[in-house]
C-alpha cells in the first residue's frame, strides 16, 4: 500500500522570511501583501499575534494596535529558496517528492519501513531535519495526499493515520477541508451536505451526474482515494538563494555581510545533498529598474563560504554594479562528480584491495592509492644457483667490517649481509632520535 508523508510549514511567508532574517524571530514582526491603503496583513509571529495582530487586518489597523510592529513586504525570492530547501529535505527520505504549493510537500515514503522503526520516528526525524534549517514545519502520514495534508495541519504534529482508515479520519471534517471549486461548494450546500464523510455515504454515480468530473475527484477524495497519483519533480541542476532587500545599499561590506549569511545556507544546502559547487552566479537587483548578472568559475569544486565570499567581493571590487543594491540571487551550479567521489573512491579502494590479495602468492604488493606505480622485488635465488660473487667495497665506513678472506665463501657472505643489516639498524634508530634531529638543526642541515 502506498503511503504518503505531507510536509507542512504553517504562515509560509513568514517562515521563509524568519530563515532569512533569523534576528527578527523575538520580535513583533508581520509580513504584508499590497500597497498604499491595499497593504493587509498575512502573517505574524508569536509575539505580534499575542497582542492582537492577526490575518486579514490592514497595516493601519494593525500599527494602531501596536505602534511598534516591524513590517516586512512578501519577498518571493526568500519564499522560493525556502520552498526548494524544503523540496531537499524531503528528497533525503525519498525521490519521490511532490511540489504541491507553497510550504506544502508529499513524499512517497513507501519502502522505507528497512530504514526507520515506524512511521512516526520518520516523521520525528523529518522535523528535526526542518529545524535545523529553520522552517518550522508539521507533517502527516496517511495512504492519500487528503488524509496526509489534513493529517499535517493539525497541532499536534507528528499525526499518523493507520492504513485503511483514511475514510473514518475524514468523515467528520467539514466539506471546505477538500478545497471544492464555488460552483462545486454552492451545489453541495444546496444538497443539504457538511460533511466530508455525508459526501462519502452518496452514491458516486449521483454525484457525478449533478458536479461531473469534478464531483467524481471530490466524491475519491472524501473516501480517502487519491483522483491522481502523486506526481514526482525532475531533480534541479543548481541551488538558488537570495532575498530582497529593505534598504538601498551603496557600499561593499553591508552587502557582504548579508551575501555571507546567504551563502551559508547554500553551502548547508549541497552539503545535505553531497554536492560541492563549481560555478556561482550572481544576480544584482539594481534601482530603480535595472540588473547586474555575473558568473564566477570556481578553480575547484567546494562548499567552502569564505572561499566563494572572497571571490565575489574581488570581482565586486574589480567592477562595481554602478548603482544602489535592491536584491541579490545566489545561483550554485553543482559539480555531480564532487558529489560521487566519495563512491567512486571506495570503489577504487576496493579494486586495489582485490589486486593486492591476488598477487601476494608471488610476493608482489600494489599500493592501494596508486596502482600505476608497480613494484616488483626480484625473486629469491634458487637453491641450484651459484652464489653471487662479492663485491669490493669502498673505503670510509670503517663501521662496517671488511669481506671476509674467503669471499667465495657462503658462510662469509651470510655474515656480511648480517653486519649491514645492524649498520642499517643502528643508522636508522639514530636518525630517528630528537637529539642527532636538534644537532642536525643547529648545524644547519634542516
């Protein structure tokens, strides 16, 4: 049976613009939607909310409340990174993942019961994996993206519906839970109906003919049946961050403070996923109507921010946009062979391995990191061999004793090849101690 996890970020503009601006999460702050006398509130944080501050009330009404109420217009580009933040958080439990709206995500968590004891230890690792990026998010578990979305818009989070009783979870819910088109609403209170399970007791033939297609969607989704199947989206090819800005700024380092903090989360980003960025492109929004576009090939794959940050702040210094600053986008093109290497090297340690069991019959030894650099040692001499003539010596290593008078000898050899094993011994432990280094310091040698 296919399970679905629905992830939920309750007041989703404000969330996203909290992630960007952590700062303002201990004060009264409302996010606003419209111009002049249109500006009406959409969101406020906990704080705001506790003295009256609610959806709906215009920015007028809502300074009146509280003088000192911090408004922030809906940044689309803030909303849009967190959106694909929360896309990326969820393709850490599946790759099936589906981008329903703004703040809303189903996940196909089907096969995933090897990896997590029950259902609910996935979804408390889902929120803990949230809040690490600052999105305050619920999550639902149920067998049809309905039962998951109204699962995950509870308080009580997380909630699991048990399979099979989809229906009996939906039944007492009111009908404006299945989001009904308003010709689909009106004709549905004309029938007399409430509720989700009153629409699931009708016949689906009778609903159908009064609503059609429509109706039919809504008679399945009331009984707890998916009318479409999730619909997973194609992986992007670059991670995207950014934000409006509040204030014009004419200078470099009020810019580079902020981009810092934007480029912080975009390197925890493709970390999360195993990426490392090999191209970042900048995009400028300039007043009053105007854009700076600006690519920087990086010299090597990397996560690193103070790297990435110094290379733009040159590239400002060398050409500067020539007008104020409005708002920035951060683009990361990954680098997919950054991202497999960790496999790629394991594979190869392993392949080495196998090369070096095979030949150790022989006396041969491959190094593990570079198989290229062969080296073989001569075989042993066999035992019908004559000996090797000895050679002659140089003088000065007076520590070493002479040949033996009867080179020709084997019992002579044998005791030559002794004596320069313990020279090399005793030459290698002395080279080894602190002392003879400090001695070879001070003469200058090091």
């Amino acid at each position: 049976m296919t399970r679905l996890a629905c992830f939920f970020v309750p007041m989703f503009p404000l969330a996203a613009r909290l992630r960007s601006e952590p700062e303002l999460l201990p004060e009264a702050v409302a996010i606003v939607e419209g111009n002049g006398n249109n500006a009406h509130i959409v969101a406020a944080t906990r704080r705001a909310r506790k003295k009256g501050i609610h959806r709906g009330l215009s920015l007028a009404q809502a300074r009146s409340i509280v003088p000192k109420l911090i408004a922030r217009g809906r940044d689309a580009e803030c909303e849009r990174t967190a959106q694909e933040a929360l896309i990326e958080i969820g393709e850490m439990f599946s790759p099936r993942v589906e981008d329903a709206s703004d703040g809303l995500l189903f996940v196909d968590i089907s096969g995933t019961e090897r990896h997590y004891p029950n259902e609910e230890e996935l979804a408390r690792s889902a929120i803990r994996a949230l809040d690490a990026i600052t999105l305050p998010a619920r999550v639902g578990i149920a067998a049809s993206k309905l039962a998951a979305r109204v699962a995950a818009e509870l308080p009580q989070t997380p909630t699991v519906v048990p399979p099979g009783e989809e229906a009996k979870f939906l039944a007492p819910l009111p009908l404006a839970r299945l989001s009904p088109e308003i010709e689909a609403a009106a004709m549905l209170e004309r029938l007399g109906l409430e509720s989700i399970g009153d629409l699931a007791r009708l016949p689906e033939s009778e609903i159908a003919s009064r609503l059609g297609e429509i109706g039919r969607e809504l008679h399945f989704a009331a009984r707890g049946i998916d009318p479409r199947p999730l619909i997973p989206r194609a992986l992007p090819p670059e991670f995207r961050e950014g934000m409006e800005l509040e204030w014009p700024l004419v200078a470099l380092e009020p810019f580079i403070f902020i981009a810092n903090a934007a480029l912080d989360r975009l390197s925890k980003r493709m970390e999360t996923q195993g990426f490392a960025c090999k191209r970042i492109e900048l995009t400028l929004t300039l007043e009053p109507d105007g854009y700076d576009a600006r690519a920087i090939d990086l010299p090597a794959p990397t996560r690193d921010v103070k790297t990435i940050l110094t290379l733009i702040r040159l590239d400002l210094e060398k050409r500067p946009p020539g007008a104020p600053v409005i708002g920035f986008s951060f683009v990361a093109h990954p680098d997919p062979v950054a991202g497999k290497a960790r496999d790629d090297d394991r594979a190869f340690d392993l392949d080495a391995r196998r090369r070096t069991r095979r030949h150790a019959d022989d006396g041969r030894r491959l190094p593990a990191r570079a198989p290229c650099r062969r080296r073989f040692f001569p075989p042993a001499p066999t035992r019908h061999a004559p000996p090797p003539a000895p050679r002659a010596r140089t003088a000065g290593r007076a520590d070493i004793p002479p040949a033996h008078p009867g080179g020709g000898d084997h019992r002579g050899r044998q005791d030559r090849i002794a004596a320069r094993r313990e020279h090399r011994r005793k030459r290698a432990r002395l080279l080894g101690t602190v002392a003879h280094r400090r001695r070879m310091v001070a003469r200058g040698a090091f």
